[in-house]
C-alpha cells in the first residue's frame, strides 16, 4: 500500500505570507504517461473537502491562482503565494495511482 | 452540477449492519465513478470504497474489504454503502464523491474526487 506522509502537521503564518506544505509517497507516483497522480484538497472548518490541485499541479475550477502544486515521483509541494483568512482548514494529499490514500493531513491557522 | 446528499447514519451497536445512500440530483449520475470517504471524529480523510458508472467494479480500503459492500442505482441516482460487521472504530462522517475526469490526450483518462455530500455520521457504540 502507497503511505502519505506531510509535513508539517500544523501551519501557523502571517495573512499576507506565502506557506508550503510537503507531501511525501512512499512509492513514486509518477505514472507511465508523465503525469503524476497526486491531489490536494482543503477541509474548511465545518465543511466538506474541496479539490485544489489535481495530476500534481492542474489547479482545479475556480481554485485563486495563489494556490500552486508542484514536484514529481515522490515528494510534492502545495505552495499558497500570499495566504488569506478564508485559506484556514486542513490540506490533505492524495494519491492516485493505487485506490487513492490521503495524507495526515496539515492544519493551516492563522496566527 | 450534480450535488449529493448522505443519509442513512445513526447510532449502531458493534457487529451490526448499516446501509447509506447517496442520493444524486442529476441524471447523469449514471456516467459518474463515485467514492466513499470516511472521517472519524477529530481525524483525518480515509479513502473507503470506488465504484465504476456502471457498477462492474469495485475496490475497497484494506480496513472495510470484506466487511462493505458498495452498489449503486443508476435508475435511482444512487449510491450505497452496505456496512456490516460494524466496528468502534468505523465511527465517522461518511461522504460520497463524484470523481470528475480529465482526459489525457495520449488516451485514458484520470480520476479526482470533485463534488462531495456534506456527509452523515455514523456512531458504533454498545
């Protein structure tokens, strides 16, 4: 089974100050055709999870262009330019390359 | 765009049976793979269970296999989550998925988890 694993697991920033969050697979997750399949999600408090980035580093519909995806193989970053109030939640990767497994999970507070 | 509404939830004593379903607004559901994702109380996101549009197949998380079933009613725009030999520790919010697709231009296509329910809770105490 692939294992996740993120870093850090709680996020204090700055509104106004840009954050990375680090998602780890324990086998690559680079696939055959050169795409690499990996997602993010945000919980917000009290809500569902939404889509941020799909295939690693495709911001999904309506997602602000602050929030980017990057890396390859098996170390991803979600990299947010200038983090906002509303950014508060839970960031979870996810693979996609056997069933799907999530990450722990990274709480983002505002401090 | 399709939204999706969880029921079914409640308190079960351990070893019992529960069935959820996950009622589609759209036609279209029947194109739709779904998941099933859990999340027990205070934690994390856990990956549960995939269907194909057309039900032909299936696939579990190492924790439920054997123990759910998921199925699906095109004709009802719905999806099911049979649970038995219920468990503490299944204790969570169970969320249905839709997975959206892109399509690789080389052929196949890729699957994300893009409209979710807003979920229902499920409780296994004595």
């Amino acid at each position: 089974d692939i294992v996740m694993t993120q870093s850090p697991l709680s996020l204090p920033v700055t509104p106004g100050e840009p954050a990375s969050i680090s998602c780890r697979s324990s086998q690559s997750l680079l696939y055959s055709n050169g795409y690499n399949f990996l997602d993010w999600y945000l919980q917000k408090p009290g809500q569902s999870p939404q889509l941020l980035i799909y295939l690693g580093s495709y911001r999904a519909s309506g997602v602000p262009d602050r929030f980017s995806g990057s890396g390859s193989g098996t170390d991803f970053t979600l990299k947010i330019s200038r983090v906002e109030a509303e950014d508060v939640g839970v960031y979870y990767c996810m693979q996609a390359l056997e069933t799907r497994t999530f990450g722990q999970g990274t709480r983002l507070e505002i401090k | 765009q399709v939204q999706l509404v969880e029921s079914g939830g409640g308190v079960v004593q351990p070893g019992r049976t529960l069935i959820l379903s996950c009622a589609a607004s759209e036609f279209t559901f029947r194109t739709y793979v779904m998941h099933w994702v859990r999340q027990a109380p205070g934690k994390g996101l856990e990956w549960v269970a995939i269907i194909s549009h057309d039900g032909t197949n299936r696939y579990y998380a190492d924790s439920v296999k054997g123990r759910f079933i998921i199925s699906r009613d095109n004709g009802k725009n719905t999806l099911y989550l049979q649970m038995n030999s219920l468990r503490p520790e299944d204790t969570a919010v169970y969320y249905c998925a839709t997975e959206g697709r892109y399509d690789f231009s080389s052929g196949g296509y890729y699957g994300f988890l893009d409209v979710w329910g807003k979920g229902t809770t499920v409780t296994v105490s004595s």
